[in-house]
C-alpha cells in the first residue's frame, strides 16, 4: 500500500510579452484552515507547492524579493484540491518587469546608518504625490537600511525616472537625483550621505513678552512648496514648547519653511514664522507671538438642520478661532 504525500499545486511564472520565467519569485499558499510555507521560482519560472491536504486555498505572488511586479489582478490565485493525491498543474503567473535599486546610507564621514527609512517618489509634487496614492490606495514602495547601511528596494517600473527620499531620526532628510532604470539596465547602486542639517532654537510667548508653555509647534514647508515640484527634501517636526516657552526644532534640511504655534485661549496664526534653514547653520532666538483671545460680550446662533431643511436636534457644536497675524 503506497503512502499518500499530500496533494501539489505547480505552474510557471512568466514575464509579461516574454516566454522567459521569472526566477526568485516568492509563491505563497494560504488555504481556509490550512495554512502551508512557500516557494520559490527557480532560475526557469517554475514553482511546486507540496504536502496539501483538500481543500480551497488561495496562491499569489510575493516579488519583494524580485525585480517583478503583478499584472493586473494575476497576483493572487484560488484552487480547489479534492483528493490528498492530486496534482494541479498550469497554475501560472504573469509578472512585469521591474528594477532594483540598491546602496549604502552613511553619513558624511562614510560610517552606516541603520533604520533609515526610504521612500521611492518622482518629482512631482508632494500634494500630487499623496492624491496619487490616496486614489489608488497602495503605499509608495519602499525600504529601509540594515546594520551596516545596506538597503535595497525591489520593483522599481522602468523607463520613468524616480527619486529616493531618506528620512532618519537625527539626521536631516536627503533627496536623491534623479535615476532611470531600463530593461537594459534594471539595476542601479544609490548611496545616500546623510547631514545633521539645521537646528532652529526660539519660543514662543504672549503679546506682553511672557512665555507660553506646552504650546503645539510645527514646523512645516512653506504653503507654496506643498504644490509645487519636488526638488529638495522636505520635512515635517512636531514639538512643544517647555516651561520657559522654548522650543527645539532640529534636523531640518535647506529650504522654505514656517514655524506654526497654538494653544487653547490664544488665535492661531495660520501664516507661521518663515525660516529659511541652510541645512548646515543653525537659528536661533526665533520668537513666536501668540494673541490671547478676549472674552467678548457676542453671541452666535442659529438652527442646524438636514438636506431637506428639517431640524436635527442634539448636536453637538464648538467654536474655533482662525486668524493671521
């Protein structure tokens, strides 16, 4: 009496208009109550997944790994097993053809920075940037740099050119030039050297010169740079002010930017403090006035109904105060 192994699944992954395989594709296999370690595509495109016992499962690609990206829905796939001897074959994937880029992150004295995170962006603008995404609810691809610098981002499409932005903790954002990759050369080495970039030094006080604790601080990108193309790195810092109403911004790169503060009982000045950081020298004594608001002697009402007119009862409303200095 043979001995029943387990049901296999197998088929091929191919490059979209090649019959060329594509290898090192990860081919995963998930099934209802079932759950299987996965495979690999040899240097040919070929792929068996072994030991399956019936049932309905669901296989799809993992190219993090490989220079490939899904066509179309082909990145998931369901079969059915009815017996514990079957053998499915022709379960095959289509792939597009991608690039990687790779390199090292280190700072200017060459010495490795670990847990940078990096982004794949084009040099549109920030706002195009996230709208884009947004609409197709998929994050951007990305990576991050290991122990000695090293990182590596898989499925870059090709013939368009791309940038690299890096962000780290202690360290100023860095935007790379921008690079190309082609199916004649679908690799490309980046290193990043990473500065500190300028810290910005102030407070923040009243309209009479006394500081203003745990104040909410950001500093941002001018309003016009949020729109406009991506040329240099950008970069957000929240803070609070102490005790004494100072505050620390650090790590900002060269460029635009407006220091923005508000707290509950003063007016928000939506225009900010502007500063312009070299991303090498840093600024000091930067002084943020805030304007208390007065208790006046005014009152707001009104009625809060439906689309159709109708009065809507237990709504709950607040007021809030917007004004530019």
């Amino acid at each position: 009496m043979a001995l029943v192994t387990g049901a296999q699944v197998s088929g091929r992954v191919i490059e979209a208009g090649k019959s060329r395989g594509a290898p090192e594709v990860g081919i995963h296999i998930d099934g209802t109550q079932h759950s299987y370690s996965g495979a690999q595509t040899d240097e040919n495109g070929n792929y068996m997944l072994g030991g399956l016992v019936p049932g309905s499962y669901d296989i799809y690609l993992d190219v993090s790994e490989a220079p490939y990206l899904p066509v179309g829905k082909e990145a998931v796939r369901t079969v059915t097993i009815t017996r514990p001897d079957e053998e499915l074959r022709g379960v095959d994937f289509t792939v597009e053809a991608a690039g990687e880029v790779w390199g090292y992150v280190v700072t200017q004295k060459k010495e490795p920075v670990p847990g940078v995170g990096l982004i794949l962006c084009d040099s549109t603008s920030p706002f195009s940037q996230l709208m884009k995404h947004g609409i197709k609810m998929t994050p951007p691809a990305h990576g991050s740099s290991k122990t000695d610098g090293y990182y590596e981002i898989m499925g870059v499409p090709l013939d368009k050119e791309w940038r690299l932005y890096a962000a780290a903790e202690k360290t100023a954002p860095q935007l790379t030039s921008p690079f190309l990759l082609t199916r004649s050369q679908r690799s490309a080495r980046i290193d990043i050297f990473l500065a500190p970039g300028t810290t910005v030094y102030g407070r923040v006080v009243d309209t009479e010169g006394k500081p203003i604790e745990r104040a909410e601080i950001v500093c941002m990108p001018g309003y016009s740079k949020l729109f406009s193309p991506l040329d240099t790195a950008h970069a957000f810092r929240p803070e609070k002010s102490d005790e004494n109403g100072q505050f620390e911004i650090p790590s900002l790169p060269a460029g635009e930017y407006q220091i923005l503060a508000q707290k509950d009982g003063y007016k928000f000045a939506a225009q900010g403090e502007p500063i312009y950081p070299n991303g090498h020298t840093d600024i000091r004594n930067v002084e943020i006035v805030l304007e208390p608001v007065g208790e006046g002697d005014s009152s707001v009402y009104g009625t809060v109904t439906d689309s159709s007119g109708r009065p809507i009862e237990n709504v709950r409303l607040s007021l809030a105060t917007m004004a530019s200095e």
